[in-house]
C-alpha cells in the first residue's frame, strides 16, 4: 500500500512538472530566443570589428568584405572608423549580418563621443561594451542592437 502511495505521489509530481513546462507562454520563450539572437548578434559584429583586420585588409568603402576598426589588437584604426562611419546604414548591417535588427555604436574617449547607426531608446536593446585604444586613449566601445 505504501508502494502505490509512493508511485502516485511521484507520478503526481511529474504530471505537475509537465504541465508547469506547457503552459510557459510561447510569448515569453519567444522573447527569449529574440534576446538571445540580438546578444549573439552584438557579440559577433564586436568581434569582427575590434578583433579581426577586416577584408581585405587595407579595405575602403568600394572593396570592403568584411569591415574592421582596427590596425593592430584593441588598438583603433581612425581611418578605418571614418570609413566605417562613411558606409550606408544598411551597408553596414549585411556587412554584419544583422540585417534582421538595428543597432548603435557608441565610442566615448575622455568626454568625446561617437556614434554610429541609430540612436534608440528601446528598452529591450542588448548592448556587448568593450575597451580599446584610440589615439593612445582608452575608449569604451559600446554595441548595441534591438
């Protein structure tokens, strides 16, 4: 008897378990899948444009494959930021591969800074912040989509 018990309050304890899985909103997964997309999203483009040199390598806004702001690890390129901040808003995003989100970079060196894309005031934005020199000043970099 005690057996049957013990069966019913474990098979009762699965059935609840299950039915607390089922009904988790697919609205509320959805936005995490959506949120998870945009961190990758960020992560990726600061990747590509703080760690590698881009291709080709002396890349310009005619033969640009794939964009970098950098000349040598975490040491910022102005040229290639000028030209960078040159290309088309929607240039940039295929360059990316973030055609299906937008986003806004945001260098701040001492008590300048620069932005690039759009400005957005979306709460839902997820934003990768990274450090690296330019014109031998610390500058915090900040990739933000939604």
């Amino acid at each position: 008897m005690i057996d049957l018990v013990i069966a019913f309050v474990i098979a009762f304890g699965l059935v609840a378990v299950l039915l607390s899985y089922i009904d988790l909103p697919t609205e509320v997964i959805n936005d995490r899948v959506q949120t998870e997309d945009k961190l990758i999203k960020a992560i990726e483009s600061t990747n590509i444009l703080l760690y590698s040199h881009g291709f080709p390598t002396n890349w310009d806004q005619n033969n640009v494959e794939i964009p970098s702001l950098i000349k040598s690890p975490n040491l910022i390129d102005s040229k290639k930021l000028n030209q960078f901040r040159n290309l088309s808003y929607e240039k940039k995003k295929e360059l990316l591969n973030i055609n299906d989100f937008n986003y806004t970079l945001t260098i701040k060196v001492d008590n300048t800074t620069i932005t690039d894309g759009i400005t957005n005031i979306d709460l839902e934005a997820v934003a990768v912040n990274r450090i690296a020199l330019l014109g031998g000043k610390y500058a915090q970099i900040q990739f933000k989509v939604w």
